[in-house]
C-alpha cells in the first residue's frame, strides 16, 4: 500500500473521529482504535463508503497486550506506521479529599498508562523504520492548574512532560513527537465524565457558557501543526493568554484559580464544607 498508515486511539468519537476523517480527506489509511465497537464499526462503514480508506480495530487501552498486537499487526502488515495518536482518554471532576485510590487507578490507567504503552511500542518501531509522527492527546489543562479536577490536570501534565522530552529525544532517530493540547472542544468527553460528588449539571452549564470549538476545526489545527512538527499543539489565542495570564501576571492567575474553585465547590453533592 503506497498510503501512509495512520492509528488513531479513541477513534470512534468526539477529537479522534474527527482526525479520522481529515486524515482520509488528506489520503491516509486509517485505522480506528475504540473500546466502542458499535460507534467504531459505523464510522468505518461510514468512511469506506466509496473506498476502503479506514479499518475499526477493537482496542482496551489500558491493556498493554492490546496496544502491543494492535500497534504491531499494523506494522507487520503494511510494513510502516506514519501516524500513530494516542488519542484515547477520560475526564473527571472532583475534589482531591473525596476521590479514591480506584478513581485514581480508573484515570492513570487510560489517561497515562495507555499513552506511555502506545508511545514505547510504537516509538521503537518507529526509530527502526527511519520515520513516523507520534501524536498524544494532552490537554490545555496539561499546561496550567485546573482546581477541581486535579486527576485530570495530573494526567494531562504527565502527558505533556512525556512528549515534549521524547520530541527531542527521538529527533536523531527521524521521528516526530507532539503533544495536542484541546481546550473546550464540543464533544461527548464532558458528558461522560465521572463526577465524584460533583452535580455535574452546574459542571456543564458552566462549561456550556465557553467558546466551544467544533472537532472538525480541531482537526484541522491539528494536522496543520503535526506537518509543521510542533512540540505542543494548542489553539493559538488560548496559548498567548495562558502564557500571559500565568507566566507574566501570576497575582491575576491566582485570582482566577480562586474563583474556579469557588464556583465548583457550589456544585458538591454533600455541601458540609467544614474541612474546606
């Protein structure tokens, strides 16, 4: 096959549907990585409609075996792997004192553990073949604090520090790294989310009120920095005030922080607030 091979995890929806269909629309073969197979399996008979241009693989992520044969059979197949998104992820809303170890377990698991699986396997077979582009969905709560949802902030940290080091780690070897940093982005992600002891109706009107920005467009920042090989790929406008609002004027950052909280902690379930 003369395509360039493309593995997008999370692919059946929201973000990952959406490179899906602009890495087709760019002539690349997609495979689509889910947990959902019903949703995973549509959008592939969707897509191939009038060429086979994409393929539904099932894939739990947070099973390293599964990523291994999912990654590898790929390979062995076409004989390349071009883009490999580490796509796949949750959210989750609440308070440090009130999550659980099995919370903890439940975020690290898919959020960290499947990006560092994707990555190694995925990262040695690139450094053999010569080339390749690694792409690992973070977050912009990856670049700055986000109170009350301080798993989810953690685990999007964690991704950016993987993959801007590994972007110049792997540079002598001919592969890329980037890490793809989404802000409000309308997707089902905020629906799912766990919310523990959260009412996470105030959660999403508070969301509801953001710009959101649609996963089409996206999609289309997003392949536009993965050609240009940035580091972290994040919309424009949000990154300079981030930049500004956090490094430059940090008493104004503070202060923003302390209204997040605020406002969330109006949305707890048990509103005993003596520990707080």
């Amino acid at each position: 096959m003369e395509k360039k091979i493309a593995i997008v995890t999370g692919g059946a929806s929201g973000i990952g549907k959406a490179i899906c269909c602009e890495l087709i629309r760019s002539d690349v073969f997609v495979i689509i990585a889910d947990i959902n197979e019903a949703d995973g399996v549509g959008l592939a008979n969707e897509l191939n409609q009038d060429n086979v241009t994409a393929r539904f693989v099932y894939t739990d992520v947070t099973e390293f075996e599964r990523v291994e044969t999912l990654i590898t059979d790929v390979h062995k197949e076409f004989g390349r792997i071009d883009y490999l998104f580490n796509n796949a992820g949750i959210a989750m809303y609440g308070e440090l004192f009130d999550m659980s170890i099995d919370d903890w377990e439940e975020i690290v698991n898919i959020n960290i553990w499947s990006v560092i699986y994707g990555t190694n396997v995925g990262y040695k077979i690139m450094k053999e073949q010569g080339f390749g582009h690694i792409i690992n969905t973070a977050s912009a709560a990856g670049l700055g604090p986000t109170p009350v949802s301080s798993a989810y902030s953690s685990t999007k940290h964690a991704i950016v520090g993987l993959t801007t080091s590994l972007h110049y780690e792997a540079e002598q070897f001919g592969v890329k790294v980037s890490t793809l940093c989404p802000t409000f982005v309308d997707t089902p992600i905020f629906d799912r989310a766990k919310a523990i002891n959260i009412d996470k109706k105030v959660i999403s009107k508070q969301v509801s009120k953001q710009k959101m920005m649609t996963p089409q467009h996206l999609a289309k920042l997003t392949l536009k920095g993965v050609h240009k090989n940035k580091p972290i790929i994040c919309p424009i406008p949000l990154r300079n005030t981030m930049d500004l609002i956090f490094i430059i004027i940090p008493p104004l950052h503070r202060s923003l922080m302390r209204v997040v909280c605020k406002v969330s902690r109006k949305a707890r379930i048990n509103t005993d607030t003596t520990s707080l």
